[in-house]
C-alpha cells in the first residue's frame, strides 16, 4: 500500500468526482490520503471529506499565501480547536513563501511559530511549506526545536541541501512529490539519494505538481505511484519496498493515525 502523505482533496478541482478520485487512488495502490488544511476558514471541507471516507484523514492550518488574509480568524485557540477533531492527525501546512510573498514575511513568520507551538502542544506533527526562504526556515526550526521538540514533516521537498541536512539534523521528515520525476531535477534527486530511508514520505501535492508521465495534468492521489517508482529507482530499492518504508515512516509521524486504517476498515 502507498500512502498519498499530502494533497488537496476539498479543493475546487476535485469537487465535482471525488468518488472517481478516490477510485483511481485505490485501482493505483493508494490505500490512505491525507488532505491537507491551508485557511481555516475552510477547514470545514476537508473534515467534511475526513468523515467521510475512511481512508481519508485531514489536517489543520493556514497556508503562508493565506496568513495575511485570514490574520483576524488566524489564532493559536482556532487552531487548537480545530485540531481537537478525532480525523485531524496533523497541522499545517504551514511555514514560509517568499518566492511570491503574498503575505508579509512578519506575518508568516510570526504564524508558523504558532502552528509550531500547537503543534508541539498537541504532539502532533507539523507539515512545513518552505519555498526561497532557506535560511529563515532552518533558522526558525532551530530556534524552536531548542525551546521544545516537535515532530515535523518537510513536504514536497525542493529546496537545497542545506535546509535538507539542517532539517533531517533535527529529526524532521522529508518528502518526495512529482517535483522529483522532473527531467532537469537532478540535483533535487541527488539529495533525495542521500536522505535515510527511515526519514522519507511520498505525497502528489494534487492538484499541483503531477509527477512524468503525467506532467501538464491535474494531479490526483493515484499518480503518487509515479514518484514512488522514482524514489525507489533513486534509492536502488523495488517499488514494494519503497512502499512499504514510506507507509511504515508515514503511521510512525503520523501516529494519531489508527493501524486499522491500514486494513481499509478505519473509523
């Protein structure tokens, strides 16, 4: 079984053949889905869909694009409520974006601190968005590792090799997305080459980012077996045994996860 560790199921592309969707993940080897939150003001659709279905389960949080637009709903007692539902196993995705900068870097810093905290609180793992901001990233993990553990989950990992050594220094996660599969990422794979295998997630980030030989289409849960096959290829493994190491490390952080969703009977 593969397990799909990151994508958008309550997203607009989806809404109208989400059974299909389901199907296909299903018909493909992907026996559990994690939707993952970016405003809270929407939250309601991903537990809706949580509930569901029981091989999808949700997490909580405000994207960096969205902290400035959600900063009067955004607060450490939303977030902790909403994290308190029985489907929610995670937090996040939050972090840092200043490749397009759509919320002020104060802001976004100031709310992946919070999402960090509750986090922490909560003992349940956090699901970090860095995109061209490194040196910040690593350096709030730092700051915040040293003043209480958490768990934590780099997701479609496409930076360099500084934030990944940094990341993987402070137990954190890494996961691999379709990003990998792409003809000029060599350097991306080469890291991935040297990430343990006790420390790897696969995930589609759908409906972004679809993996070769789907490359220009809407991504769903199904194609994460593509970048499955790359990563297996990458650590000189068979596409079995990357599939039972990245389910294996994905019940291990995300533990709130019950085993029986692993037999396609959870609650």
């Amino acid at each position: 079984m593969l397990v799909d560790s990151h994508c958008h199921l309550d997203f607009p592309d989806f809404a109208e053949e989400i059974d299909d969707i389901l199907a296909h993940a299903r018909n493909a080897g992907v026996g559990l889905m994690l939707t993952i939150g970016t405003r809270l003001a929407k939250a309601h659709a991903a537990l809706a869909l949580a509930e569901a279905y029981p091989q999808v389960f949700a997490t909580v949080g405000v994207h960096p694009h969205h902290v400035a637009e959600e900063e009067g709903a955004f607060s450490r007692e939303a977030l902790l409520n909403l994290a308190k539902h029985p489907r929610v196993v995670g937090i996040g995705e939050s972090g840092l974006d200043f490749f397009y900068d759509f919320s002020p870097r104060p802001l976004q810093e100031a709310a992946f601190r919070t999402h960090i905290g509750v986090a922490r609180e909560l003992d349940l793992p956090l699901v970090i968005h860095s995109r061209d901001a490194e040196a910040d990233t690593l350096r709030i993990l730092r700051e915040e590792m040293a003043a209480g553990p958490f768990k934590a989950l780099m997701h479609c990992f496409s930076s360099g090799r500084e934030l990944a050594e940094g990341a993987l220094e402070l137990g954190l996660y890494v996961s691999a997305s379709g990003v990998i599969t792409f003809k000029k990422n060599e350097d991306l794979r080469e890291i991935f080459r040297n990430v343990p295998l006790d420390r790897l997630l696969v995930e589609t980030d759908s409906p972004y980012l679809a993996p070769v030989p789907k490359r220009g289409k809407r991504n769903e849960p199904a194609y994460v077996a593509h970048t499955a096959k790359m990563l297996a290829d990458i650590k000189g493994v068979s596409e079995a045994e990357i599939a039972r190491i990245t389910t294996d490390n994905f019940m291990k952080l995300f533990d709130k996860v019950p085993k029986s969703a692993l037999a396609g009977d959870a609650a």
